[in-house]
C-alpha cells in the first residue's frame, strides 16, 4: 500500500496509455507508481509489418521499460502477467499470485485479434500484434522462399503464394510491403528461383479497401496495391484457415502457408476478467473523463477501452488516441488527488493515415481530413511515428535511418534481415497438410 501521503497508481500495460500515463507521473513526490507489463519492453506497434517484411529488427521498434523510467524513483517497473483485475478493490493479481493494491488503477492491456469464430484462424492464421508475431512472419516468409529455391515444385503446393486477410490500414500496409519484399527484395537473393510465381493475395468482406477513408483514398489505395502486384479478392471473407490453405466464402481454396491476420481486433484478455462490463469489440466502456462508471479510480485507456468523443461512440484504436489518454488520466489522477475535479478527455486529431508502399502513402491530416497522397503523405505519417516515437522516448536513429533507406534505396536489406539461418519456427511439413 501507498505511503499515507502517495497516491499508489497502478498501469496494466506498457503500451502506448500505459506508457504516456507513467512518463506524465513521472517524478511528482506525491504520487507511486507500478507499471506492469508482461514484457520488458514496450513494442512500437506501427512498425510491427517492418520487422515482418524484414525492413527492421525486433531490437529497433523494441523499448526496455525499466531503462525508460530509471531515472524515475517514484516508477516501478514490474515485468508480470496480470490475470484478473478487481475493480471494487482496485487490486491485480498477477500469475505468481501476488496481488497489487492501488488507489488508482489504469487498465491499458491493449488488444488481442479478433478471429470472429473463422475455423482455424487461431491455429494458423499470423496475427501481428507483438513483435513475436511480426518475427514469425518474417521467419515464415524467409523459409518459405528457402524452401521453394530447393524445391522449385512446392510453389504449385502454395509456398510462394501469400495471403493477408483485411483490407484496413494493417492489411493495406502489410500487403504492400509483402508485395515489395517477394516481388522487388527477393528476387535478388534467389536468382535461379521462378519467383515469378510468388503472389500477394489480399482478401476483404468489404467492397473497398481502407473503409474508414475517403473515396479517393480508396481508389488510391487499389491503384497503388495493383501496381504493386496484389491481388485483391473484395466482396469475400476467409471462412476457414489451414495450415496449408484457405477457404473463401465464395467458396474458392486458394493454397498457401501464411496467411496474415489484419481481419480484426478486441479488447485484451484481460478485459473479460476485469469484472467490468465490455463494450463494442470487447472493450471497456468509459465515460469522458476516461474513468468507468461506478467505479472510483478506476480507469480504462487506449485500444483496451471504448472512449465515447463528441457524437462518436468511441474513438479510433489509434496510437495517438492511446498516448493522448494515458497522459490525459495522468492528469485526472492528480486533479483528482488535489480535489480538483477530473476534466473530459479532449483528443487532438492528427488524423488517419496508412503506408502502401514506397512513395505511396495516404493521409487525411487532422479533424477536417486534409487529404494527402504519395511523397507529402509519406512525409506525413513520418512526422506522426517519429512524434509517437519520441514520446515514449525512443531513440529516433533506427527510426530515420529505415525511412530513408525505405525511400531511397527501398530494394536493400541487409543480409542478416534475409538470413534464413536467423529462423527460429518450426520447419514446414511439406505434403502433410
Ligand atoms: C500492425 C499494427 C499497425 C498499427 N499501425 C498504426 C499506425 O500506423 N498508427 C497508429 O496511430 N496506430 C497504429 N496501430 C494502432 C496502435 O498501435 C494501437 O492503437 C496502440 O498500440 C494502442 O495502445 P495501447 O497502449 O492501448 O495498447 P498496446 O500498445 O497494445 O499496449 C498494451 C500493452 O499491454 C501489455 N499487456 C497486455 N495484456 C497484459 C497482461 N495481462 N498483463 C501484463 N501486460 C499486458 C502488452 O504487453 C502491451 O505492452 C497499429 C496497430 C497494429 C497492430
């Protein structure tokens, strides 16, 4: 428990919330804290398809936790599984069985995929939501290529055909840099291979790509995606995954051994055993000032919680929106020990924006959506991640070194990127499937 004069203020979840709530208590005397994650590190998810298509290493978008804070006495970094939370009296339990008692408690656990029941997905499907899924695809995608060179026939098997399924920014993203390293990057490494079999194959329920965008950015991001040699399979949904194919609801089998999964999210595990109502997509539902109803001191923040805004139910699942709120509770938290009265959450909009490819972005900056596309959106979405990035208080090097190798030399990457001895997964049980 807090000292008698310390509010004690407990964070699940060192992502983006959790992170900018800490940073913001960060040195005030009167307040502790524990931020509890179930990694070390925190993980800078708008890089995760980077490290996927081998573009970075897990170390360049990987945060050490207790480094950021070190300088920090009043911030204890904890590095547990929380397994329940106790609203009433706003305690965690971690796996080990100890408890945490706070006198204010930050729930910022992030999101999980959300497979909607598709048989199988869980199984096979490769989410990208931590850098272990993004090393996964990297590993797949390089054995695959390693295999298919040794055994050129497996390409009719599927190995050199690659599916992602949501058309969103994730799967726009991840798509095009999917398209680029199997089309441009890896046909230097393996010569005498016929990767002129390789595909990119991108599948969504909805009739347009990147929904939540203008109708420009729709068709830019067709456009862009088919020059780059995706395939798009709209209007259809996967309705099985295997470990060596998938179904559509058109009823076609395409065969493949990675399929991405950019299909959908939810609230992180820990939602369902917080003991707190969940909301739209599993999330938890606060109120303005970003605390749940009936619950005093307790908060919800980031992709874990539904924040209603204006006449929007909920905002975006967006890093600006998480790092906003963490620092915003932060605030409440303090004005709340000082009986001052908490405020509601106001958002700035930097807006939405996606990466297709190199040189080919799309951006709709801001509240009014300033629509921008090609090298100036490029630039835009820059300036967001290095801003995100820099609040967490990440170096940036690794960062404008990838930008500017990405945009002008996009083709190289270095050889331990591409080094299939670097993979650690199972390997790939040909012909059993
Ligand atoms: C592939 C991908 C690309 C994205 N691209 C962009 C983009 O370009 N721009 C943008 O603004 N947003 C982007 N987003 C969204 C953005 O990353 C999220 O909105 C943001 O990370 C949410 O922050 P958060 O703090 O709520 O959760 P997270 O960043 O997910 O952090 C949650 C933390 O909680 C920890 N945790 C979870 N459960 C437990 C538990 N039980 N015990 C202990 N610790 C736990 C996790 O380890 C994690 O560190 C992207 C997301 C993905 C997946």
């Amino acid at each position: 428990m807090s000292e008698p004069d310390t509010t004690h203020v407990v964070i699940v979840g060192g992502g983006f919330a959790g992170v900018a709530c800490a940073k913001r208590l960060a040195g005030d005397p009167s307040v502790r804290v524990t931020l509890v994650d179930r990694n070390e590190y925190h993980q800078f998810q708008p890089l995760l398809y980077q490290v996927a298509t081998a573009e970075l290493t897990p170390t360049d978008i990987r945060f050490d936790l207790a480094h950021m804070f070190h300088r920090h006495d009043n911030i204890e970094v904890r590095t547990a599984e929380a397994t329940s939370a106790d609203p009433q009296t706003r305690t965690v339990t971690l796996a080990s069985g100890a408890t945490i008692e706070a006198d204010a408690l930050v729930l910022a656990a992030g999101a999980q995929p959300n497979f909607f029941h598709t048989p199988g997905a869980d199984q096979f499907a490769f989410p990208l939501y931590s850098v272990e899924n993004a090393e996964r695809v990297r590993s797949q995608v390089l054995q695959l290529f390693q295999d298919a060179a040794a055994k050129p026939e497996l390409v009719e098997e599927g190995a050199l055909t690659f599916v992602v399924v949501g058309g969103g920014p994730t799967g726009v993203e991840t798509a095009g840099a999917l398209a680029e390293l199997v089309h441009d990057v890896m046909p230097h490494l393996y010569e005498h291979l016929a990767v002129s079999g390789a595909k990119v194959i991108l599948v969504d329920l909805g009739h347009v790509l990147l929904a939540g965008f203008s109708d420009t950015a729709h068709a830019y991001a067709t456009q862009q995606l088919q020059r780059r040699g995706v395939q798009l399979r709209l209007g259809v949904s996967a309705t099985e995954v295997g470990a060596d194919h998938v179904v559509l609801s058109d009823g076609t089998t395409i065969r493949t051994h990675l399929v991405v999964w950019g299909g959908g999210e939810m609230a992180a595990p820990l939602a369902a055993r917080s003991g707190l109502a969940q909301g739209r997509g599993g999330r938890i539902n606060v109120q303005p000032d970003l605390t749940v109803d009936g619950h005093q001191g307790v908060y919800a923040l980031g992709d874990f919680a539904n924040i209603p805004y204006g006449d929007e139910p909920a905002l975006p699942q967006l890093g600006s929106v998480a790092a906003q709120a963490g620092d915003w509770a932060a605030g409440n938290i303090i004005a709340d020990r000082l009986g001052a009265g908490r405020q509601p959450f106001h958002y700035r909009d930097k807006g939405i924006m996606a990466m297709i490819g190199r040189k080919a972005a799309v951006a709709e900056i801001g509240e009014h959506r300033h629509e921008m596309h090609g090298r100036f959106a490029f630039a835009a979405w820059l300036g967001v991640h290095a801003e995100l990035l820099a609040n967490t208080g990440a170096e940036l090097k690794a960062f404008t070194a990838w930008a500017e190798e990405f945009y002008f030399r996009p083709h190289h990457r270095s050889a331990n990127l591409l080094d299939p001895a670097t993979v650690d997964t199972p390997r790939i049980a040909w012909g059993s499937g």
